[in-house]
C-alpha cells in the first residue's frame, strides 16, 4: 500500500476517535489499530493486522442519548453557520471563535480545552488573546450573545434550556447577561423579534 494512502487511512482513524471522545459524556478507552504502527503514533496505537478502532458501544450510546435530538438536529448546523461566517477571519480571535464553535457539544468548551487545541496552556492562550485586546470570557460572552439570539429564535428552546446551554449556573444570571447585550429580557426580545 503506498504510504500517502496508508497515511490517510490512520488520519481518518484518529479523526472518528476524536469525534466518538467529543459525542461521549464521560471518557472513553479507545483503541486504534494500524498495520503500520510507527513510535511517532500516539501511545493509543497498536500494530495488527487491520486497521481498526474499537471503543464500548454502551459508553457511547449512553452519552448520545444525554443529548435531545433538536441539539443536533437545529443547533449544530447553527454553529457550523457561524464557523462558516468566521472563516474570512484569519486572525486569532477569529481562529479561537470557530475552533469553541467546532469543539461544541452543543455546550461550549473551556478556556483549557481550547487551549489544548492550539497545543499551548490556558494562562499562554490567555497572554496571546491579551495582545489581541480580548480576553477569553469576552469571545465567549460574545459567541454566547449570538448564540441566544439563534436560540431564542427557535421554538423548541426556553430560557432556562439556553441558559444551562450557554453554562450559566443560574436562568436569572442568563437574562442578567442578556439584557446588559440587547437592553430587554429574553421575553421581550421574543415578542417584539420572533413571530
């Protein structure tokens, strides 16, 4: 097999184990196993005859039905709208906006697993989004602000189910936020913007 194919096969390996990790509700033993198995692999790799990627089915059809189908089903296509969007911006902040947005679960990550993603520790992602004039809860707050608004939009989501979305402890702590960004409740906004 040549060695561009062989390659290939093992990035799509370590790309669907990514995905079942992100999909799965608590951690999972994955197993990925390449004919080729080189030591510049991650340690998860093993030599066989076949490539193979072998996790517990139960593990993960547990954490799939953690998660109402209308998330998948409206909310995810609404943040890859938003990666979308983002991709003429090449700068930094625009490069962390869409990588929270693309690591969504529907909920959004934190600062230490998107930092993780650009292969540095969340005091130096925090250093470098400084320099940039942003902080990381200011490009949250705003991605959570737009987020609301998609969320507010579409019927099945109330309140208290985009503000446990959105992370926040407490609904009241939500519309506290939401009005210091529109200058109405999230009731409000619902009556005058959404028919």
């Amino acid at each position: 097999m040549p060695v561009l194919e062989r390659m290939m096969l093992e990035c799509y390996l370590v790309i669907v184990a990514r995905e079942i990790q992100l999909m799965s509700a608590q951690p999972l033993d994955l197993t990925i196993t390449s004919p080729y198995y080189d030591q510049t692999y991650p340690d998860y790799f093993t030599l066989g005859e076949k490539y193979v990627l072998s996790f517990p089915i139960t593990a993960l059809k547990a954490s799939l039905k953690h998660y109402p189908a209308h998330h998948f089903n409206y909310l995810i296509p609404q943040y890859l709208r938003l990666v979308s969007a983002l991709k003429s911006e090449m700068h930094l902040i625009g490069r962390v906006k869409a990588t929270i947005l693309q690591m969504a679960t529907p909920e959004l990550p934190t600062l230490a697993e998107v930092a993780d993603v650009f292969c540095v520790t969340p005091r130096k992602m925090q250093r470098v989004l400084a320099k940039e004039g942003l902080s990381f809860r200011e490009i949250l707050n705003e991605l959570k602000k737009q987020i609301s608004v998609l969320l507010l939009k579409h019927q099945p989501y109330k309140v208290k189910d985009i503000s446990y979305l959105l992370g926040y402890a407490e609904t009241a702590s939500f519309v506290r936020a939401f009005y210091k960004w529109y200058g109405q409740t999230p009731k409000e906004y619902v009556a005058v913007n959404v028919r």
